[in-house]
C-alpha cells in the first residue's frame, strides 16, 4: 500500500471517528484498467462440499500488470440469510473499473453479467433461504442429494447466452440496475469472508491462472472449496474465453493509471474496496450475472467501508481489514549477486506471509465481532466497534508500512567507497 494511502487513512480515520458510519453502500474500486476483461470461460461446477456452502461464481481479477482468473468456489456465508452479488467490471470514463461483490440479504446489481449457475445477469435462481436452511435448485447447480436433501427442481429459461465479462463499452453487457437492485444496494450488507480474500490472494500468486499465460482457459477455473487450487474438486475450463492482447498505448495508459490510483477515490457510496472482505457495500446502478449447471463464470469480490466525510479529492480510507487493497509486490532483488538477491527474496516472501496471516487473524476477529453485535442491535457499540476496527486497520497497515520501507532500506545496495589514490612516489632529487 502507498504511502499516499496510509495519509489519507488517518485523515479519513479522524473524519470517521467524528461522525456515525452511514449506511454502507457498493462502491467501485479505484483502479481503471485501459481494456477490458477477457471473455468468461466455460467450466463445469464442482459438487457442492455440504450443506450451508453458497456459490460464489469466478471472475478476471486485475493485478496491475495482466488479469488473472479467480475460480469459482463454494463458500460458507457470514450469517444466515445472506446471498451473494457478484462484482463486476464496467466502463467509466476512460476505463474499466471492477465493483465489488458483497453479502446481504438480497442480491443487487451485478453488470446484467452471465456468470452463470443461477447468476445469469440479474438475480439468483440457484437457490433460496427457507428458514434457518438453504434450498438449493437443482436445474442449475450440482449437488448430491444423497447428502443434502434441502432441494428443488425450477428450469430458468429466456437465458441470454453470452460470455462477455463486462458492463459497457465497446461491446459490453448494456445493462441498468432495476429498482429493486438499487434498493438492495442501499440495505446493509458484509464483504467478502475471510475465506474469499485468501482465496484472490492464492490465485493472484498462481502464475496460471494469468490470462497472458492460460489464453482464456485456466486450468483451476472452479474449486469445491476456497484456496483448494488442487485435488478432486478442482475442475477446469472446457473452453477459452477470448483474451484482449494489450497494445502498447494501452499498456503505458495502464501504467499511468496505476501511478495516480493512489489518489483516485472510488465512485460510488460510502465504502472503499479493492481486494477485501469485511466492509459493507451495496448495489450500484450499472451489473449483471451469469448461466446455469456447469458452464459460463466470472466475477470479482472485494468490499469497502469508506470513512463519512473523507476529503472528496482523497481515496476512502479501508476502515476494515476486509477493505484494505493487496500490498503492492516489491520488486524482484537484483543486485548483480545471485546468491544475495535469492537470501533477499526469501527475506521478501516471508514478510509477505507474515503480513497476510496477520492481516487474515484480524479479518477474521472483525468479522466475529460484527456478527456479534448485529444480533444484539445496539447502535451505540455499533459506532464504538466501527471507530475500534477502523483504528486497528491503521494501525496495522502503518506497521506493515514500515516493516516494508525497513526491509527496502536493509536491501538496498550500499554506495561504493571510492578507495583512496595513493599518493605518487616522489622521486628523490639527483644529486
């Protein structure tokens, strides 16, 4: 995370703790992309693993340099009576900017996208809460009912057959929010789990799953469980979705984009986002989803809590440890000494594991802590855990910050010493 960042997190921070959050509404991420996503893959859905576990449809994820696939995957929810809207990208401006997903209790907008498995651009036919239980539709997605007998049998039909992975632009789903999906994005609503955010960090780091690499196809294109990137339950694509090859003018737009991301805010509500999972967004006027049983998928989750009056010319502060971006990936050591720069990747990595395990503790105990007051429904330790989490993001993010900046000094090739010239012999005088 830049340093322009963490600024405008304490500043946003000290806005936040002064006024009572708002109700959380779904938010753009602050990064535009020149071009869009490829096409969405066809790829069978692995069985569902048990009862409870709710589809989450994969989606092209961009990771600064090349868009790298997400699979699909099961995924437990937050709480009981919660659905999940997919995000999506669409055109804005000059570029394409990803949405992100979140949990609720009922589906928003999702770029009219054709994920399919029950998301086919508005909506969820893939099942339903009854109660304490989901029921899940077996005409579009793949469960053993030997083991889950919550089932039913409901054929979605007048389903747009497209595997475009975009709202917008050239050649994009032209699709609206309706004026239920606004409402949705109004209500209250929960990022991804912690589960979701490991499993973006284990695709990101899977070189692939990058489309420049997998041309379309990735071989995990769906999991029966998060991060679960081999074994039975992994199935992958059956056919390739077209991938854009970048051009060189859309390259160097994408560099310049990615040097004044850190001054972009996100566009649309009261919660910032990009990699995350425990904020509170809602629906946005412009997404749309997937197709049936085992065939199209792709989107992206992340969520994001923004603080109340932030500057409107900073980014949104992370309030959350679900809402804070991934940490830019320092670059490969490379000081002519190849023992050295393999001792400093090593050193590298292993604070990359330390920081994410930290990161994902305290999702986690945030996550535990807004389940808990949710079900006592006091205002007042609402706003008190809401200032808590938002000091105890800033207070890692800073700390990770400096751990970073340290190890960059520590690597850092030390300037060479000139060594003396010694001094010219005097020759002695004849006589």
């Amino acid at each position: 995370m830049s340093i322009h960042w963490r600024l405008a997190l304490a500043l946003g921070l000290l806005a936040m703790l002064a006024i009572p959050t708002a109700a959380p509404a779904q938010v753009a991420v602050g990064v535009s992309v020149s071009f869009g996503p490829p096409e969405l893959p066809v790829y069978e859905q692995p069985v569902c693993p048990a009862e409870g576990y709710l589809w989450v449809p994969g989606y092209w994820q961009w990771d600064g340099d090349d868009y790298f696939w997400v699979p699909g995957t099961w995924v437990e929810p937050p709480q009981v009576g919660f659905l999940w809207t997919p995000g999506y990208w669409a055109w804005r401006d000059s570029g394409y900017v990803f949405t992100a997903g979140y949990w609720g209790p009922t589906v928003g907008f999702y770029g009219g996208i054709n994920y399919g498995f029950g998301y086919f651009g508005h909506g969820f036919e893939g099942g339903r809460w009854e109660h304490d239980h989901f029921y899940y539709n077996q005409a579009v997605t793949r469960v053993n009912v030997t083991v889950i007998h919550n089932t039913y049998n409901t054929r979605v039909t007048n389903i747009t057959e497209t595997r475009v992975s975009y709202n917008g632009g050239n050649g994009g789903i032209q699709a609206r929010a309706s004026a239920q999906e606004e409402a949705a994005a109004r209500e209250r609503h929960v990022g991804p789990v912690a589960a979701q955010t490991q499993h973006v960090q284990e695709a990101r780091n899977n070189r692939e799953l990058r489309a420049q690499v997998n041309h379309g196809a990735p071989p995990i294109a769906a999991t029966q469980k998060p991060a679960s990137f081999s074994g039975a339950g992994v199935t992958k694509a059956t056919r390739a979705g077209a991938v854009h090859n970048p051009t060189t003018e859309e390259k160097a737009a994408n560099e310049r984009a990615a040097g004044n991301s850190a001054a972009r805010p996100a566009t649309n509500g009261t919660h910032p986002e990009t990699n995350a999972n425990n904020a509170r967004p809602a629906a946005d006027p412009n997404a749309a989803r997937p197709e049936t049983h085992p065939e199209a998928n792709a989107n992206r989750p992340a969520n994001e809590r923004p603080a109340a009056n932030a500057p409107a010319n900073r980014p949104n502060p992370p309030t959350h440890a679900a809402d804070v971006p991934a940490h830019e990936k320092l670059a490969a050591p490379n000081t002519g000494d190849a023992k050295r720069d393999q001792k400093y990747q090593q050193q590298q990595d292993k604070l990359a594991a330390q920081q994410q395990k930290e990161h994902v503790k305290l999702q986690q105990q945030q996550e535990r802590e807004h389940q808990q007051v949710a079900k006592n429904n006091n205002p007042a330790k609402q706003q008190q855990m809401e200032q808590k989490h938002a000091q105890q993001t800033q207070q890692m993010e800073q700390r990770h910050d400096q751990q970073l900046q340290k190890l960059q000094q520590r690597q850092q090739p030390k300037p060479a010493q000139e060594k003396p010239q010694p001094k010219p012999q005097e020759k002695p005088e004849k006589p």
